[in-house]
C-alpha cells in the first residue's frame, strides 16, 4: 500500500492519476474535509491526517509500506521530519521524496536549505529512500503567470537573461511513481529536467507567436520581486526563499538539461512547446 502526501498538488495529483491507471492500490492524505472531499469524488481511497499533529499520523500509516512525501507548507522540514518519524514507527520500507533543484543543508536559501536537512534525515533513518530534485514546473506559467499574461501584462521576474530547463510537473509524477511501483529505485536522488533549456523573455516570445500577440518579459530588481511575493500574502521566509531561487536561474545554476525522465521511465521528457500548446487557452484574453 502507498501513502500519498501533497494529494492536491500538481505532482500529487498527477500521481494520484498515474497510480489508479496503473490500478496499484494506494491511499491519500487529506488536512481538510474539503481535499477529502474531492478526493474521494475521483475514486480515491482518502485518509484524514495532518503532518502539523502527529498523533493524526498513526492511522493515516497503517499497512502503508511505500510513502511519497511532500509538503507545501511554509517551513516544512519539522513537519516531513514528523512524517518519516511517524513512518518508520508504522513500518514503512521505502520514502520517495520530492526536493529541489539545487539542494543543501547549508544553502543560504532557506527553502533549499529545509529540503536539504529532510534528505539527510531520510538518508540516516534506515529507510530506504529516492530523492526527486525536480528544476522549476512549466506548471507555473499557468498557475501564477497566465491571469496577468491574460490581461496583457508582463511577466515580471528577478531572473535576468537566466535559462532553465523547465519541466512538467506529470513527469515528476511518472518518475514518483516508477520508483514507488518498480524496484530498483532505492538509494539513488534522480534530478529531474525538461528536454531544453529557456530564460522567461524566450517562453514568453513562444507564447506571443503562439497567442498572436505581444507578450514581454521584465526584467525587475530583487527588492521588487521581494516586495511583489509578500504583497500576495507570502510570509518573509518563502518570499526569501523565491527570490533566492531566481537569483540562482539568473547565475545560471538551472541551466542544466539531464535525461533522466528518460532513464527512469524509458519516455522522454515533455516539451514546453507541447505544454504551451495544451495550455493556450489559459493565457488568450
């Protein structure tokens, strides 16, 4: 039986999708009644628990062998710390956990840094254990930049002329679940990119030819971007965090194109063009 944590995300539900095709039996976690709610309105066995309270956590695991851990809370590590205490206690053999590009203990990001004291954690359990360090998710173009690109606005980010090589957030979820359905996954940390590498002016220059109209990347100061992300409700740390983030794509620190989707998967990784194109109408006004 696997645990699925981050059910509602966009890795989590993109595995929830692959597992039931696979027809590999696997539960969800769900905080709210709200996430179980909808869970369950896809087919989908729901567990209530809540990484936050500990004690909500020993039902949640039982007859759970295989985790996949993740978090979107701000300052997540104490709270995936709980969840492999709580696993190991419940007898859990295998954790797949989804990380970060660019991954450290001491990273002066403090996101980076959270993941990195979680990986030596799990490292030191006596789990056995995969690392997924994912680069940034074409996702992101619509979820965070399509409402502005809608209503003709640029897309404002600290990053420079920096490239990536954004990735699809259903590949990570293929990989999750290879590693979760298919021996021979234990030990390894796989970093995880898109097939080509692209800065925020060249995306948005696809998605003007595509759409038929201007659409322009600027170029704005730390400070800008800072101010920008806490002024959408982001506490300090996480807009830190962000911001540190796009510094490193502005270093070049993302600028790297790995084939290992690929490896693990036997398929190649998706495209930004493809995804642009499925998504295309998110961004016409």
């Amino acid at each position: 039986m696997i645990l699925v944590t981050g059910s509602t995300g966009k890795v989590g539900q993109h595995l929830i999708n692959v597992l039931q095709a696979k027809g590999v039996p696997f539960k969800a976690l769900a905080r709210s009644e709200a996430s179980a709610q909808a869970l369950a309105a896809q087919g989908v066995t729901v567990v209530r628990g809540d990484l936050s309270e500990p004690a909500s956590l020993k039902a949640a695991f039982q007859g759970v062998e295989k985790l996949f851990l993740l978090s979107s809370a701000s300052h997540f590590a104490g709270l995936e710390l709980a969840a492999l205490a709580a696993a190991k206690a419940a007898g859990v053999k295998h954790v797949v956990k989804l990380s970060a590009w660019g991954v450290s203990a001491d990273s002066a990001n403090p996101l980076l840094r959270e993941h990195g004291r979680v990986e030596q954690a799990l490292e030191a359990s006596g789990l056995a254990w995969t690392i997924l360090r994912p680069n940034f998710f074409m996702q992101n173009w619509v979820a965070f930049f399509a409402p502005g690109i809608k209503a003709g606005q640029p897309v404002y980010a600290n990053t420079g002329e920096g490239r990536l090589a954004w990735i699809d957030a259903r590949d990570i979820a293929d990989v999750a679940a290879t590693a979760l359905t298919e021996p021979g996954h234990e030990g390894f940390v796989y970093e995880l990119t898109g097939p080509e590498s692209f800065s925020y002016a060249e995306v948005a220059a696809r998605l003007a030819d595509l759409l038929g109209r201007p659409v322009r990347h600027v170029a704005v100061p730390d400070a800008a971007a800072y101010q920008a992300i806490r002024g959408h409700g982001q506490d300090a740390w996480y807009a830190f965090g962000l911001v540190a983030l796009n510094q490193g794509v502005r270093d070049g620190a993302a600028d790297r194109v790995l084939g290992t989707t690929e490896l693990v998967t036997g398929r190649a990784a998706r495209t930004l063009d493809a995804y642009l194109r499925e998504h295309l109408d998110a961004f016409r006004d």
